[in-house]
C-alpha cells in the first residue's frame, strides 16, 4: 500500500492532538510544538506520522501539521510515496513556506 496523503486520521491520532492542544499545553504555542516534535520524533512508521499530520491538519494546526510532515520526510518518503503524492506534499510544504496558511 502506497503511502497517500488521502490516507485518513484514526481517532487516537486525533486524540493525540486533541491531548497536545487541550490537555497538555492549551494556548501555548511554543510547548505545543515542542510536545509535537517530541511526539514525532518516536514515530517510526510514516503511515503513522502522515496520519498525525493529517489529524493536525483537520484542527488547522499548519506548525504541528508541518512538524508531522517533516517526519514523514525523515522517514524516507522517496520510497514510498507515489509521484503524485510527492507534488501533494511538496505543495503543501511550499504553501505553508509562503505563509499561505493562516
């Protein structure tokens, strides 16, 4: 199975978000991202970290969307992510480079 970035959140990766943001560091930015690197950094399957992205993208949370994204990068998407997911990635990473996300 191809890693696709239509691949959808399971509930406990909402709720992990949900933990971060209401639970753990509510209207604090700087340790909610902090929490997110945390977490991603022990995720070691990128279907996971893509889910958790897309779990933060869902809450519009573009920083921890974006520290989730770079872990599926680290990961070593090359290998696993069909081309047209790739230019999906690209473009989201790029757009929220741009500050298009607000």
């Amino acid at each position: 199975m191809a890693l696709s970035w239509r691949t959808l959140p399971e509930e406990k990766d909402h709720r992990r978000i949900k933990d971060i943001l209401d639970i753990k560091a509510p209207g604090d930015k700087v340790k909610q991202e902090k929490l997110a690197r945390h977490q991603a950094k022990v995720i070691t399957d990128p279907y996971k970290a893509l889910r958790r992205a897309r779990a933060a993208l869902d809450r519009k949370e573009y920083d921890l969307t974006k520290i989730f994204l770079q872990r599926v990068i680290e990961l070593d998407y090359e290998k696993i992510l069909e081309a047209q997911d790739k230019a999906a990635l690209a473009d989201i990473s790029f757009a929220y480079d741009m500050g298009l996300f607000f």
